[in-house]
C-alpha cells in the first residue's frame, strides 16, 4: 500500500516538500536533531523510487526551498527593518535567494539519478556532502543548517574533532539511509544495515573518551559585555556616547578580570574618531590587570580602506580585520554593475575591504586567542586558521540584524560545533544576545538573555594540541568523496554499457 501510494507523483512533491520544512526544526532553538535524519531517510527514499533525473531534481529543489524557507527567512528581517526596504521588496529578495539555495539539494537529486543510478544508496551521502560544501565555498558561501550542526547535542558529535561538521553530515546520510534498508530491504540488508548502525553508536561512544587537546594548567577570569543597543537607533550620530556610556558602566567591576570583550562595533565609531573613548579605555586598563577588545571600525586613512576590526588594548593597540565579509552586507560584489540597482532603491551597502587572511591571532602574554568577527563562526575552515596556536577562540557579533528570530540560537549552535571541532573553549560576545562562554566540548556554560544589558563573567580554561580537525581541515574527507564518486561513476559507465549490449 505504501509502495502505491509513493507512485503518485503529487504525493511524492508534497512529502518531499513536508520533510524539508521539518529540517531547521533539528536546529536551534528546536534541538530535534533526530528530525534530521527522519527528513533525508524520506528524501533519499523519494529518489530511490524515481525514474527520471528530472523529477528528482524537482522533489529536492521543493526540500530544499521548505527547509532554507523556514530556517532562513529571518534574512527579510535585515532587508526590510535595516535596509530601508518594503516589506514586499525585502521577502522577494528573501524567497529569490532562498530559491537558489534550493538548487543544492535540487542538483544533487538530479546528479544522483542522471549518474549513479545502479549504485544510489552508495553516493548519496557522498553527493549530499559535496552539495554542502559547494554551498558553502560558491559566491565566497553560505554554510548555514549544514546537517551536521543539527547534531551538536546527539551522540554523533563525538565524530566533530575528526570530521568535522561536514563529515558528520556524512553520518547522518548514512544512518538515513540504514533506516530505510532496515525498514524496506530484506534479511541480508537488514543485518548489514543494523550492524553498521551499531558500530556507528558504539565508535562514537569510544571517542567520547578521547580528549585531543589538554589544559596547559592556565585560566583566564573574562568578562562578556552584552549592551543590549537596537540596531535602529545603534547608528544615530547621537548614539555612540550614549552607548559607550552603557557599555562603560557594565564593565566598571570587572576591570580586575583577566580580559574584558565588547561586541562587534560596540564603538560604534571609526577609531580615528574615537579618541575620547580610546583615551579613557586606554587609562582604565593601565591602571587595572585587565586587557580589553572591542568591535570597532578601523580606517586606513592612508588607501582609505574600510575595516570591521576587533581593537585589542593591552600595553599597545592592535587589530584584527575581518577576512571574509558578507556580501550585500559588507560590500557590494559586481560593484560596477549592481551599484546603479541599490542606488535606485535607496538600499544601503557597507563597503569594507577584507582583512589579510594570515592574521588571525592576538598573541598576548595572557594567552593566544583565535580571532573572528560574527559571519565567520559559520565557516570551520576559517576558525581552524587559528589553530593549533590559539588558546581560546573568540568571537564578536551583532545579531541584533535579525530581531527576535531563529538565527542568534543557530548562530550559537554553530559556535558550539566550532568549540567542538578544534577543543577549545569559545567566547561569543554579542550586542543583544545570545553571548555565551562554550567550553571545549561544546557545552555552553554560561549564557546571555536576549534583548538586555549583561555582563558575564567565568573562568575559562586555555587549551593546547590540535584535533585531528584542526590540522587537517575537510581535506581528506572532500580528497575521499571525491575520489570515491570518480571511480562510482567510472564503474557506472561500464555496468550501463553491459546493459546495452
């Protein structure tokens, strides 16, 4: 009954499209991380009974628009509130954005049949993978609801200083796919389907046990400082003493701590205009034991380049230049082109230059901190950077574009598969939420509530060594889905062209 019922096609569309509307449901603030698996174990199985690469290509292109429709149309909220657009104009370009991004699941169906039809189960996983990856490397990427991260709180993320997010993101679509041999196969599929099941679960109990990367005996007492400021009053030429004032204040009784953080352009002034602030920062911490960061715009009056930076104070001043940048946000890709477009419609784009690639690191004689700035916690490959001369990796943000929306819990998801993956503790202070202190096995020890002023303060461990993540990357994982869909396709070919004759 079942069967028959599959071979409808506008039951098959309309389960391919249900699943994928369950997937930012694995995400947080949900944590049904199982919904994950359930969602690709319908996917893969709407594929298998597929005859033709187009349909397939239809049935993931309608996954992939539920899931990026749901766990990412916050995207409107920036446009719309922040962007000075319409409603209507901000949820076009929203839904026009998202429609791409359901190109990655939709090419991956249409891949899998079209090629490797005689050996499906095999490369699908392989495909989905690669599909994540090109996601997040195509237009400098977007990594976001990578499978993986789902999973930050399942026993599978013990496979993270391995493999990392991507890899997990492998295992996943492995165990989607056991379920269904389990379910719809045979005695022989079914033992060999449930064993791999097991030693999936009982490797990940193993590595539980294995520590990576150890304490080298130092702490750092640190203080996260959470202003709470609206975005839409944040740049209001009146603001920025206002908020220093706010900020000021909420550090006051921790300037005996070890390190004091502000979120991302928590000055929000160039730092070459900001000398009464500088000035002040700069006495409190000489007379205190505390070094002190902030976000803050920094200009290179000599090129005049624009820079979000991170402002280090300690005995002198130092930077750090966010790297990758956010198009559309941050700069304006296809300047020439699209500038006319954005000038019409009165749209503001912020024109940063990116920082240099190679400094990522403040080395400090308190410890070696790993650097990012908001957007780059979501590419693993640029915290791994940092390593393995980091000691704790810290990162500032401002969610605040995105209101009360999913995006600040999934962002801090992803930074807890970024402590994960290198073992190190990670410190996100953020303008209104969620800050958090993540210890090295991705446990949030403290956190921030959205929306108001706090400060949190905790003790924080300082690690040395290097997962087997942080030394090697995605490296040997994408050199063996490669590899393995190459030979996948070659042994394709000649089983097709025994068929033909």
């Amino acid at each position: 009954m079942l069967k028959n019922l599959f071979e409808k096609v506008y039951i098959k569309r309309l389960c391919a499209f249900f699943s994928g509307g369950l997937v930012p449901f694995a995400f947080s603030p949900f944590d049904f991380y199982f919904f994950s698996i359930f969602s690709l174990s319908i996917l893969f199985y709407l594929w298998s009974k597929t005859k033709t690469a187009r349909e397939s290509f239809i049935l993931g292109y309608l996954f992939g628009f539920a899931m990026f429709g749901i766990g990412v149309n916050w995207l409107h909220i920036s446009i719309e509130l922040f962007g000075n657009m319409h409603l209507i104009l901000s949820l076009l370009i929203t839904y026009l954005f998202i429609a791409f991004l359901a190109m990655y699941p939709a090419l991956c169906g249409y891949i899998a049949i079209k090629y490797f039809k005689s050996s499906l189960f095999v490369c699908m996983p392989i495909l989905w993978v690669i599909s994540e990856w090109l996601r997040g490397w195509i237009f400098t990427g977007f990594p976001w609801l990578n499978i993986g991260t789902s999973q930050t709180d399942s026993i599978l993320i013990n496979f993270a200083p391995i493999i990392g997010d991507y890899g997990i993101s492998l295992i996943v679509c492995i165990i989607s796919i056991t379920i269904l041999k389990i379910i719809f196969y045979k005695n022989r599929q079914r033992f060999i389907s449930l064993s791999l099941l097991i030693i999936i679960f009982l490797s990940s109990l193993v590595l539980n046990k294995i520590n990576w990367t150890k304490n080298n005996g130092a702490s750092l007492n640190v203080a996260l400082v959470q202003g709470a400021i609206p975005q839409e009053i944040k740049w209001q030429p009146d603001q920025d003493e206002k908020s220093y004032d706010i900020y000021k204040r909420l550090s006051e009784p921790f300037w005996s701590s070890d390190l004091i953080i502000w979120p991302e352009t928590a000055i929000s002034s160039k730092y070459h205009l900001a000398n009464n602030f500088i000035e002040e920062i700069d006495r409190k911490q000489k007379n205190s034991n505390a070094s002190f960061m902030t976000g803050i715009i920094n200009e290179d009056t000599s090129t005049n380049a624009y820079f979000n930076s991170i402002l280090l104070v300690d005995n002198n001043h130092h930077f750090y230049n966010k790297n990758h940048l956010v198009p559309f946000g941050e700069y304006l890709p296809l300047k020439d082109k699209l500038n006319r477009f954005f000038h019409f419609f009165n749209i503001p784009v912020s024109n940063f230059s990116p920082g240099k690639f190679k400094l990522k690191n403040f080395e400090t004689n308190k410890g070696n901190f790993g650097m990012s700035i908001c957007y780059e916690a979501a590419f693993g490959n640029q915290i791994s950077r940092s390593l393995p001369e980091a000691n704790v990796l810290i990162n500032v943000s401002n969610d605040a574009w995105f209101g009360d929306s999913m995006a600040p819990h999934q962002h801090l998801q992803i930074s807890r598969m970024r402590a994960i993956e290198n073992g190190r503790y990670f410190l996100r202070a953020t303008n209104n939420g969620i800050s958090a202190i993540i210890d090295n096995k991705g446990e949030v020890i403290s956190r921030s509530q959205q929306f108001k002023e706090h400060t949190l303060n905790s003790d924080v461990k300082l690690f040395i060594g290097a997962t087997p993540y942080s030394k090697y990357g995605n490296t040997f994982l994408l050199l063996f889905c490669t590899l393995f869909l190459v030979i996948n396709l070659i042994l394709n070919r000649k089983f097709n062209k025994k068929t033909i004759i």
